[in-house]
C-alpha cells in the first residue's frame, strides 16, 4: 500500500554528560522558542529519561527537516559539546528520504523508509 504521506522525522537520542543537564535543558528551551515560527514543524519537544535526551520532531517534508537544522544549527553546536548523539533516526517515505541522506551522511543516521500509512 502506497502512501502520499510526505512527513518526515528526525529522532535524536542524547546522552548528556555529568554535571551538564541544567545547560542542556537551557539549550533544549532555546531549540523549542527557535523552532516555534518554522512553517513546515508539526510538532517538536524534549523527553528527558535520567542523562538521556530525546528530541520529538517531525515536519511536513525532507526541506522542511533541513530548514530546521539551518535554523537551529549554532545551537545544536552548543548541545554536542556537552551531550554525545548516541542514536539518530530519520523516517520517511523514500521520494522525501532521498533528499536527506547526503545533507545527514555525516550524522551516520539509520534511514527508516514510510512504505503505507496515512497522515490526518
């Protein structure tokens, strides 16, 4: 079954260092107030689980997940220096997938290909 679903997610899994969850709440607030006018964000938010970190964020396609890492970009520079990327997903159908996998290459994310579904 075909789907004509073009949303995409990015899911980031962190685990922040000693002594470094207050800065990286400080920065996790500073990405939600940052992402808060991009057009093409369904949704977006922080999940916290001792020293790990998840970032639930989906868009309404692959350009609008690139906006996104545009806009936050100094931000998150600030993030990987007191928190490892230990997982990072991107799912999607393959039409918007293809856009992605060359800007995300050096982030080495595992690539989830959307096959059938829908999106209200």
């Amino acid at each position: 079954m075909a789907t004509t679903d073009t949303s995409c997610t990015i899911n980031p899994y962190f685990r922040i260092r000693s002594g470094e969850e207050a800065k990286f709440r400080e920065l996790a607030d500073r990405c939600v107030a940052q992402t808060r006018s991009e057009a093409k964000c369904l949704y977006y938010g922080f999940s916290f689980d001792g020293d790990m970190a998840f970032c639930r964020e989906g868009y309404a396609d692959a350009q609008g997940l690139l906006d996104h890492l545009g806009n936050v970009g100094p931000i998150l520079q600030e993030v990987f220096r007191i928190a490892d990327l230990v997982r990072l997903e991107v799912h999607g159908p393959e039409s918007e997938l293809a856009t992605l996998r060359a800007p995300l290459a050096d982030l080495k994310p595992q690539f989830f290909t959307l096959e059938s579904g829908f999106r209200r």
